[in-house]
C-alpha cells in the first residue's frame, strides 16, 4: 500500500524516469503492473536493484533491515537507499552496525507519515504522501548528500520533510501514531462484540485504524518498545484523571481535562486533509 | 445541532405540517430560521409547544428533565414529549418522578445516535439520522401509544430503532459512545502540544471527538458515572494486556491482542456510512 502509493506519486509527479518493483509474489506483481504503480516488475532484487539510483525499502518493519543490505550488495556505487518503516532506531542501528563503510551504497532512514488501516497495493492512493508529514533520519554515519536527495525525494512527492534523529523519531511517533493504535486496537478489543450494533460514527472512529493489519503492528510495537512505554504511561495518567473525576462527579474538573484536550485538537483541524 | 439536523429531517421528509423551534437564544433562532430547520421559531416555550402533538427536547443533558417538565406543564391532552439526551437512567428517573399521572403529555426517552464533534444549528445535516441508531426507552411507567408513536417518528427519519430499558441504553452507550469519547479527550489531552507537527491521519481520526464540547460531555459523562466506570475499566484491562505483551516483547500475544479487536472492528466496516 505504502510502496504501491510511492510508485504512483512518482510516476504521476515524473520525479523517476522508470520506477521498477522488486516483489516477494507474482499476484503482487500482477496487481502493481495493472494499477500501473510500476514501470516494470521483478521477483529478482538483484535484477530490481542494480540500476537504480534510489532505492525504497517498503517492507513490513521486521524484514527492512536485511532488505536493505541484499539491496545494497547489489546496488551500483552511490546508489541511495530509504525506506519506509514507521520505527527507525531498531532499523537504522541494524543497517548502520552491517552496511560497513566500504558499501557502494548510501542508507538514509525514512519514515512517510501516511497511510491507513487498509493493506495491500490494491488500496495504494497517488495523493497518499501529499501534504503528509515524512520524517528522515540523521546520524553521525548518514552521507550529507544522501539526505539532501532523500529529502529532495519526499518532497518532490509532496510531503512535509522533517529531519530529527533516529531516536527522537521514536519518541514523536510513539506519541502520534504508535499511541493512538494501541489506544484503538485496546478500544475495539475492550467493547463487547454484542453491543456494536448501537456503534455510531464516533465510535467508527476512534476505532478505525484497529482494522490495520496485526503482524504488521506488532512488529512496530516491538520494535519501539521502549518509547512506547513511555507514551502509554502518559495516556494512562490523562485517562485515569479523567475517569476519577467522572466517577467522583467533580463536573470542574471533568470540563478543564477535557477543554485542554479539545483545545490541543481543535489546532490540527485547521490542517485537516 | 441535533434539533437542527431533526428539524431540517421533519421538514424535508414531512413528518409534520408544521415545526415549531423554542430558543433561548434570538441569535441561535435566526440561525435556525435562515438554515430552515423550523417553520416557526419562538423564545416562548408556552406559545411553542401548546399546540404541539410532538415535543422534542434537544438542549445539553443537564437542562432535558426541567425542560421536558416545563413542556408538560403547557402541553396540550395528548401530546407526547420525547428528547435527544445521550443519558437515559438520570433523565427518565428524574422526569418520571415528578410529571406525575395526571399529567395530560406522556413522556419517552429518546437517544438517536447521531451527531459529531461539531456544535450548533449551523453544523445541523439533514441526513444525519439516515441510517443511524435511535434508541428509545421503555419503563413501566411509558405509555404504549405514545412508544409507538416515538418509535414511528424517528424511524420515519430514517433511524434505526431499539427498545430497551434506561439503564440497558446507559451500559450500551457508555462503550459504544461515552467510552470512545473519554478514549480521544484522554488521547489528545496526553500528547505534549509540541508533537502534534507530526500527527497524520490516525491520530486524526482516533481524537476528532476531542474537539467535542468540553461542558456537555462533562454532563453526560457525570449523569451515566456507573456504567462508565464499569466501561472504563473494561478498557483499561485490554490497554494494560497490550502495553504489557508490548513491553516484554512477547509478539504472539500482541497479535493476538490486536487480532481479536481488528476482528470485532471490521465487522462494523459492513455499515460504514
């Protein structure tokens, strides 16, 4: 879905002359080549790889790590490698610890904010990346150049490139997005199945990314584990608060938690997509 | 909002020959009349139901049962008061034991599951009860007729209509609705303002009722304070389950975990409006 949207962007956008996809199965292959988010299509990574100039990495997190060092063995020199993984110290420690300083290749860490519950390249979406935040990683081993270029890529797709380190990545997504699907998943597993025929569009939701794909996001999970601790620590205050106040029936304190929570969320609306 | 949106469904389906609005407000009657959600509009709430067959009561939560009584007091023989509060138990308790048998209006509760974080007639759709659930309540005390008449009126909005007792409504709710909304006012109170720069479209979604108002779901939360402990806990088990599975990396039962709520949310994805 993720690396599907890539391709469409940069096809529609011409940031490529040829985008070439390297898949696991024929299906896949078949479906990326019919929603024409692809130039060409291979099962060979070697084949994939060996000319390109960038190369994205759009993996389940779990596997990026080792795809990116097959790319990078076949990869041609000062070829640039991203990816696409939603957390990134696990991944870029991984890759930076093996890749070695005599590899042809450059990695840099990406993260493109985007994306939805659903799966799959059938649900991939040409505007996907627009306006969407895209967070890249620097580290003491990250080539200048290679980020400036990685940085040139996302933004020639539209979205809003940020620069932070791998491990503050970690911590802002742990709050932005690993939080609020923990928060859902926790949501849509708590409420009994037999009173959902009474679920209206806040329900809907609040619950919608705990339709997204469950290996995929333990994976993130795991791998983030640590900042999440932390974020989960921090919503589990706010609630508890919340839910004391209600049950004591203190109306003041009910009304202040929820204005300072309202008044942080009415400012995103004014960036609404 | 909800007045609006049942005012613009009246007229648009012709459910009434006539609908009368009471404000209190002659700022929120201009609105109403130059959105055309009523036919007439009063701050008088004698002048505005004395002639009604219907009564529908849409003000916040904590004014419904003196408003329903007020109403009743001026009702003509006959008529039926209903009203729009998400709490059933405290309202239907406190107008039950003061309307009184002699009474000449016959009260039942109504909650039509429909809205969003949105306040005011300006924010009013008439198709916002289309398709969604109205639950109207039975006690001993309801009459028969007029349950039915209830009943008719709202499915002939379009809403999906239930019967259940007050405290069957006020368990339903606290996890379909009251739960998701202390979830996303928990969710967007908790993540520091700094980092919401990167917030997309999950956390978007999973807090948009965070910009809810603030004072009336402190009403509905405090009159329903019961069964939303029991619902909050509920969550706050399946929340802990998963940070936990997270935290001591055991990947197994976070799929699982996140599987059996996905399972739970996707069926829901059937009626997606």
């Amino acid at each position: 879905m993720i690396g599907g949207s890539i391709g469409l962007a940069v096809r529609k956008r011409k940031v490529a002359g040829e985008v070439i996809g390297v898949f696991r199965r024929p299906s896949t292959m078949r479906k990326a080549l019919k929603a024409r988010a692809v130039s060409r299509g291979t099962l060979d990574i070697k084949e994939g790889v060996r000319r390109a100039d960038l190369i994205v990495i759009a993996t389940p997190v779990g596997l990026i790590p080792e795809t990116v060092l097959r790319a990078a063995r076949f990869a041609k020199k000062g070829a640039i490698i991203t990816d696409a993984g939603s957390t990134k110290a696990w991944i870029v420690e991984k890759v930076e610890k093996k890749i070695g300083t005599s590899a042809s290749a450059h990695f840099v860490g990406s993260h493109p904010m985007a994306g939805s519950e659903q799966a799959g390249v059938e649900s991939a979406r040409v505007d996907l990346l627009n306006g969407s935040p895209c967070i890249i990683t620097k580290t003491a081993k990250t080539d200048r150049l290679a980020l400036k270029k990685v940085s040139r890529f996302w933004s020639a797709l539209g979205a809003k490139v940020k620069i932070m380190s791998p491990k503050e990545h970690d911590r802002s997504v742990s709050l932005v997005s690993h939080l609020p699907h923990i928060v859902a998943f926790a949501l849509a597993g708590a409420v009994p199945a037999g009173e959902l025929e009474c679920a209206a569009e806040g329900f809907r939701d609040t619950t919608r990314i705990a339709s997204s794909d469950p290996g995929l996001w333990a994976d993130i999970f795991t791998t983030n584990r640590k900042e999440i601790a932390k974020a989960a620590k921090l919503f589990d205050l706010y609630y508890r608060d919340i839910v004391k106040a209600i049950k004591s029936s203190r109306r003041a304190d009910v009304v202040r938690l929820l204005a300072k929570a309202k008044s942080k969320r009415d400012k995103l609306a004014y960036g609404e997509k």
